[in-house]
C-alpha cells in the first residue's frame, strides 16, 4: 500500500508499487492531462512535479512517490506562476496537436519558479527533455519570455 | 467519477474546455460577452431579455440547427460542426472563423466539434471522401462554410423581421447581436434560435456572401483558437484519454517482421500478472496489420507487463528480411536504368549528350516515421450488432466502411467518435484503415472470447516507430546540363521506391500508366522552365507499407530539385536567387516568395561573422499543395562539423490567409518537422527488422535546436490553399544550401547525421 497526495489530495494505491506513477496518475486517478509520450523519459510528455520538481512520471515508481505530492496540469495552473504560463500559452497561441502540452508547460512552471528571468540559455537547459513532434518550439520560447515578464 | 463526466462532455465537445454541462457554460459566456447589449442592460427587444431567464429555459429549447455544419442553442451558443480533424493544423479554427464571419457571430460565442461519419453531407470534394489530408480543409470547405454561416444568418434575419415586423434588409447583425436600429430593437441569435428554425432555407443562389473588404474575423489576429484553452488545462480529450465505464487495455506483442506469423504463444507467464484479464491472439490482415499478440488488462501498465511477460515464437519464412544497406543498393541500381515515363519534355536525352556542363548526382532519402507524440491508440466498443469507436478520425468514411467489413456489421451499425488527434502528419490517415482493422479485429476476437468491455488499443512508442507506414524511401539520380551561358539545357531524374497507393483502395485514383503521381510530385510538374525534361520512375514492391508524410513526395522531391538547382546555379557562376528567378520567369507566385524571401533575410548582404564558425546562407523554393513557399536558411558550423539552424526565413503565399497566426504557426511547426528528418531521423533495416525504436534512437527536433523563424505572408485575395505541409519540404535543401554556401559541400544522404564531422 502506498500512500500519496495527488493534487493536495490523499491517494492510496495497492497494487504493484513499480507501476510508473504516469499510469497511476491516468488509469487510477483518472486525470488524464498528463500524457504518455515514450515510456523512457525521452520526450518529457508526463512531466508532473513530485514536492515542487519536475520529473517523468512514466518512469516514476508510485513507490518513489509515497508520502509526497505530486502535482499535475490539472492544479498546476491555479498557483500564481501556473496561471501566468497558461496565459502566456493562451495569448501566443503555442498549442497545435497539444499533445506535449501539458508536459511542456509543467516544465515551464518548474523553470519559472526557480528562476524568475530565465535566458534562452536557461530556457534550452530546462526545455530541450520536452519533444514537441508540431515543433511549437518558437512559441514556446517566446511564452516562457512573456510568462516571466508577467511575473516580475 | 470524474473522467466520465469530462468525456460526457466531450460528446458535445466544447473548445473552452468545460468539463461538464456544456450547454450552460457558454450560455453565461454567451450572454456576458456574446450578447454584449443585453449583458448592458439595453434590451429593448419584446423577447425575454434577463440571461438568468434564458439560461435555465434554454436547454428545453430545440437548437436551431440550418444546416449540417452550424448549431445554435437557445442559450446563445453558435457550435461549427467541423468535418474535418484537428490534430494541430488550427483546422476548427479556420472553419470556425469562416463560418462566423458569414453568420456575423462573435467569435466568443463560437465552439467547434467534430461531425461524424457521414459521406453524404461530410465528404471531402478535394479527397472524394470524408477525409482530412493533402492540405485540403480550407481550400475544399471555405465556400462551404461561408456559405453555411451566410445561410444561418439569413434565417435569423427572417425570423426577427418577422416577429418585429419589419424589413428584413432594415436588420443589419454584427458581434452576434441582431439589430433593426430605428425601432431600437435588438436580438441575440439565441433569442431568435427557436423561430428561425422556422425559416425557410435560403435558396443557394439567394445567399450573397461579404466582400473582402466587409470581412471581420477572416484575415484578421481576432480568432485565437479555439483548442488554445482546453490543451492548456489538460481538459483536451485525445483517443488515449477516452474512459469508458469497465473499459479494458490492450497492449499488443507485435511481429518484428512483416510477413512473420505466429508459431507458438506461451501465455503462462503474461497470465500470472496480477490484473491480466485476457491475451487474444490478432492474425495478420496480409498487407495491412502484422501478426500480434495482445493483453488485455485493466490498466495499461498491467496491460503492458503482462505483454513483456509472453513468450512468442514467430515464424519468419516468408518475412521481409533485407537490410537497409541491400534496399538501398538495390533502389540504386535501379535508377541508373531507363524506368516508366512519369514526365517529357522536350528531349532531355539528346539535350544532355553533349552539354557544356554536366552533373550528376545520386541522392538517397530513408524511411521515416511519423512519430506523432501521440503513440498510435483507439478505443473500440463492440456489441452484438454495433459499434462505437473513438479515435483521432482522419478518414472517417473509409475506416467507418473498413471496420464495419471487419465486424461483419454495416457501415451505418458503425459509429466514429471523433476526438482531438496527439498529432498525425500523415499516420492516422491510413490508407488500409491499418490500426483501426487491428483494434476492430481485436475487438473481435475477444468478444467471441467472451470478454464484452470497451477495449483501448493501446500502441507503446516502440510499436509506433516500427509499425511500418513510413515516408517511403527514394533514391533520385540526376542528370542535368548546362550550356555555355548557364542555362539549363537537359535534366532527367530517375527515381526508385515504393508506391504509397499501390496495393490499396486509392490505386485507382492515384496510379495512372504505372506512376503513382506521389511518387514524383514535385518532379515530374516542376514549374522550372526546362525545356528538355524526363522523369522516370522504378516502383519498388516491398511488403512494407508506406504512406504520406508531412508533404509526401516533396519531402524527397524538393530536396532533390532544390540542391542540384543550386548546384547548377554555382556551376553556371550565378547568384542561386538570380538563377531561379530567370528559370522562374513565367510563374509570378513562386517569384514573389522567391523574391520575398530573399529581400527579408537580406540575401546577398554578408552574415555576421561568429568566431570559430562558419556561417551560410541558402535558398529554396517550391510549390506544394497549391501554395508556394520559399524559405532562407542560416546556418553555423563549427571546427567539428557541429551545424546549427540559426534562423529561416520563409515566404508564403497560401492565397488568403484565413486566419494569418495559424498560417504562421503552421510554417513554423513545418520548417521543424522538415528540420528534425533531415537533420537526424531515419528508419533503418537489419534483416528485415527496424533497427529504431524510440526517441532516443529515432531523433526528434528538440527547443535547443529550433532556429529563430520569421513568417512573412504574401497579401493574396487568390482563393485558400492549405499550409499544413507546404512549410516542410523546403527548409532541406534552403539548410542543405546554407552548408554548401558555408564548408562547400553537398550532402546528398539523408539525414545529415555526422557527414559533416566525417
């Protein structure tokens, strides 16, 4: 049995403890913002945070999680740096298949909550796990950017 | 729970993302935002005019529904009913906006769901079915929807001149308000739903559609679109995120070979996980599907360790077993020899006997996967005589008829949900409906297993990247002539590779003499003013399918024609953009881009120097899909032959642009997709099996490695052409040309991998 928050909300799962936390969060919990891109952390579509960091839920044991919270896009948006990245996202209309999206922008959440002016250097460095197939890379710069002016 | 709830939602799709009760979330925002006037206050038309009032009776109300692409409720809500799928080409919100600018909608109002299968009322005229490809929706629908916006607006206008007893042309509808100024009357469409279903429906030669000038929503910045919301709080319901009460997971072992059959299947191990509920055998469909073995489970990762836990023993006699070194020795060999006719002009043979110059060149393009981030999936709920399948729907007619054959049911027994599409690039329009007959046929065999739950194919990313359908690979091998002034006075290409339609239902429509016209697209129809022109083409017939990719045969095509006319351009010892232009001179729309281009990127002035690297710049240009684009590219290479994309700057002339963000979005998204396949991306063999299998062996394009893009767009009132593909096949050769410009050498192997640190 392991006992985790998901979302500020007790969760308890019983089953195999090396299930990735991706389908825990997906099958079990049923929100299913947080996508399944690879299954070996190479396209960043499940990034979800795990106690404020930024991780790869596909290969994130539940067990790895126990006694911590596990944030998702879901709740993410509603804090202030969140908010702000969605409505950057929103006014640059970065989205096209949108599939990566939502791993896409808890990455950039991580990013803006530890460094409030981020550079194209910062932004490379925190981004470049994230694989987006529509190549929305441009916009997703550039919402970074307008995110973090929002927020100074 | 929850998700279910979301999804019930999702039937009736809303585009802000509202998770629940559609209907009456937009009827708040319709009447604080839509029907600005009476959220003021000002009403002063005889309908009940408090939004309090309206939103709880509108749900009793019939919507108003004019035709087969709009609806629009009691409560205010104007729904564009899109035939075609939205799997990131900003597709409903360019239907959206034609719609609504007709209709006079505000586009606050406005959401967008997905129609179902319907040949006769969703056909796609440019596809000769319901079908969403080759760049088609908006030249093939933007009549249509204007159209069908004009009509609706028509009704609604007749219906309040009728109930306010005055002139219809005295009624004037802007922003979604309906007003007759000087009795001071004023209407929201949601207030005259009911009534103007009562309308008659315009005759077609009675509607009058706007002219340019009076456009609001087309060609402006004001329709962001309309799957920006609910892809930005995780609401957006893609075929992986369907849920469906008692629902199982399939993960499937998948022969890793085509042709290979099932020998022996040891489920002893894949049984004992705890969870695994059945494992169902899937034969081959010969041509369409490889033989698989699935799990079915209640979760997926359940489903995927009972997978990993069978013990299959596959029998490889009559498998695919080349390698990629033999396809391509092979694809080679063939085209230094005379093919089947695909283009003449002229007498390419006699102009290239004794030319001033000569060059020749062999170029070779791999196999390429899709890759959408979406790994491929699809949910099927199979009862006795029905079935019920959600997925990203790119062929809706087609895959609905196909399954039905499977399911031994009738087409119309067989009903598409259509649900947003992680991607597709070309993979989810299946030209042998390929995942679907899998999932169908899963589906069939477990329910005469007894199991009776909705199933989710669930595809891993490793059976993605070798599931075959890929861009098939070519092999061009040119020759081209010049004379003594640098004109061309010859060219031949000879081409090797596998037909796309060849072997499926579109072989009638596509294959003419021999040639499938993807196969040389781009080629064959150059608009190159070559007066001695022959293309000719080999058809390989491997059992590996292959299919379109983000642009099809101008993905090889373009790079091809676009490299050796720059290398013809240097052999003549004239300027790349002058050698076209002259070539170019009776085609205005490739020299506008052609001339655009340049002019932005400042062509011909020197790039800044950047210490310990050196820099280029190339160009290209190409015609696809009716759109013509050209794209500048700078490039860096440092002393290890490390290259980066500086920056590419395209031009565009997609006629008008309906909605011009979008079209910049897509040339941007494009010039990446191109990028990553020419830069990394490659399918490859060993004995028959692919070598890839994941992102971390098939490249993708990362942010780090993304050039600063600018989009200029042509101002055309010529009419819509499409822009999800044309971007893509030109960023190659404009790159490929930079790198010549900067190191002096051709790379004609794809991708470029480490041939420059070679």
């Amino acid at each position: 049995m392991t006992e985790l928050s998901i979302n500020g909300v007790k969760k308890t799962h019983d089953g195999d403890p090396a299930m990735p936390l991706l389908w825990f969060i997906r099958d079990e919990v049923g929100l299913t913002g947080t996508k399944f891109g690879c299954g070996i952390a190479q396209c960043g579509a499940c990034t979800v945070h795990l106690d404020g960091n930024p991780i790869r839920a596909c290969v994130t044991p539940v067990a790895a999680a126990a006694g911590k919270n596990v944030v998702t896009i879901e709740n993410a948006v509603t804090d202030k740096v969140g908010a702000a990245v969605q409505a950057s996202w929103r006014k640059l209309d970065v989205v096209q298949c949108g599939y990566c999206q939502s791993g896409q922008m808890m990455s950039a959440v991580a990013l803006l909550a530890r460094n409030k002016t981020p550079n194209d250097e910062d932004i490379d460095a925190a981004m470049s796990g994230n694989v987006c197939r529509c190549a929305t890379y441009v916009r997703i710069r550039a919402a970074i950017h307008d995110a973090a002016k929002a927020l100074a | 729970m929850g998700i279910m709830k979301r999804f019930a939602g999702q039937t009736t799709k809303q585009d802000d993302g509202s998770t629940r009760a559609p209907l009456i979330n937009v009827s708040r925002r319709g009447f604080l935002q839509g029907g600005g006037g009476l959220a003021l206050g000002i009403c002063f038309g005889p309908v009940a005019c408090t939004s309090e009032k309206a939103a709880v009776s509108a749900a009793d109300i019939a919507p108003f529904v004019p035709n087969a692409f709009l609806r629009i409720g009691a409560d205010n809500s104007v729904t564009v009913i899109a035939k075609f799928l939205e799997m990131g080409q900003g597709t409903f919100t360019g239907l959206a906006t034609l719609a609504a600018e007709e209709l006079d909608a505000d586009w606050a109002q406005v959401s967008v769901e997905g129609a179902p299968a319907d040949a006769k009322k969703y056909a796609n005229s440019l596809l000769g079915a319901q079908g969403t490809g080759g760049s088609t929706a908006m030249a093939d629908a933007h009549l249509q929807m204007r159209n069908a916006g004009a009509s609706a607006r028509a009704m609604l206008v007749a219906a309040a001149a009728e109930q306010w007893k005055v002139p219809a042309g005295e009624i004037t509808v802007s922003k979604g308000v309906i007003r007759h100024a000087a009795s001071r009357k004023e209407a929201s469409f949601g207030q005259f739903a009911e009534s103007a279903a009562k309308q008659p429906v315009p005759a077609a030669e009675a509607i009058k559609l706007k002219e340019p000038k009076d456009f609001m929503l087309i060609g402006s910045t004001a329709t962001p679109r309309k799957d920006s919301k609910a892809k930005t709080d995780g609401t957006a319901i893609f075929t992986q995120d369907v849920q469906l009460p008692g629902m199982l997971v399939a993960v499937l072992a998948h022969a890793p070979k085509w042709g290979a059959t099932i020998k022996s299947v040891d489920e002893t191990a894949a049984r004992a996980v705890a969870g695994v509920v059945d494992v169902i055998r899937v034969d081959a469909v010969p041509g369409t599907t490889r033989a698989a073995v699935a799990v079915l489970a209640k979760n997926t990762w359940v489903a995927k360790q009972g997978r990993d836990a069978l013990v299959i023993e596959w029998d490889e006699a009559a498998a695919f077993t080349k390698g990629s070194a033999e396809i391509f020795r092979e694809f080679k060999a063939l085209a230094g020899k005379p093919g089947t006719v695909a283009a003449t002009r002229g007498d390419a043979a006699a102009a290239l006997k004794k030319p001033a110059k000569a060059i020749e060149a062999v170029y070779e393009f791999p196999y390429l996967s899709h890759a959408p981030m979406e790994p491929l999936n699809c949910v099927v709920d199979l009862k006795a005589d029905s079935c019920t399948i959600w997925n990203g729907e790119q062929f809706h007619t087609i895959d609905q008829q196909v399954s039905a054959g499977i399911l031994g049911l009738k087409p119309e027994q067989v009903t598409i949900k259509q649900v947003y599409a992680g991607g597709s690039f070309g993979r989810r329009a299946s030209s042998k409906s390929d995942f679907i007959v899998e999932a169908t046929s899963l589906a069939k065999a477990a329910r005469a297993k007894g199991v009776e739950a909705p199933i989710k194919m669930v595809w891993m990313r490793e059976d993605d990247i070798r599931g075959g359908y890929y861009r098939p690979a070519f092999v061009h091998a040119i020759k081209a002539g010049l004379d003594r002034d640098g004109k061309v006075t010859g060219w031949q290409s000879r081409l090797a590779g596998q037909s796309i339609a060849k072997g499926t239902p579109l072989e009638q429509f596509m294959v003419h003499d021999g040639v499938d016209h993807t196969s040389v697209e781009g080629v064959s129809d150059t608009r190159y003013a070559i007066d001695n022109l022959q293309v000719e083409l080999h058809t390989v017939d491997y059992p590996l399918p292959v299919l379109w990719w983000r642009s099809v045969g101008h993905t090889h095509s373009a790079y091809a024609m676009e490299t050796m006319i720059d290398e013809l351009a240097h052999a003549a010892g004239k300027d790349p953009v002058a050698f076209r232009r002259t070539l170019l001179e009776k085609q205005p729309r490739h020299l506008k881009v052609l001339e655009l281009a340049a002019e932005k990127s400042g062509w011909g002035t020197p790039l800044p120097e950047v210490a310990g690297k050196k820099r280029g710049r190339g160009i290209a240009v190409h015609e696809s899909f009716n759109t013509f684009v050209a794209e500048v590219a700078e490039v860096s290479i440092d002393a290890d032959g490390q290259l980066k994309v500086d920056r590419v700057v395209c031009a565009v002339d997609c006629g008008l642009a309906i909605n011009p963000d979008v079209v910049r979005a897509q040339m941007e998204g494009g010039i990446g997709y191109g990028l990553a396949a020419i830069l990394k991306s490659e399918i490859t063999f060993d004995k028959g099996a692919v070598v890839q299998s994941n992102f971390a062996d098939y490249q993708p394009l990362r942010l780090n490695e993304m050039p600063v893009i600018e989009v200029h767009i042509v101002p055309s009132a010529e009419k819509p052409t499409g822009v999800g593909e044309p971007g893509t096949p030109v960023v190659g050769p404009a790159v490929a040309n930079a790198v010549f410009a900067a190191v002096g050498k051709r790379i004609r192997k794809l991708p470029f991998g480490n041939q420059l640190s070679a």
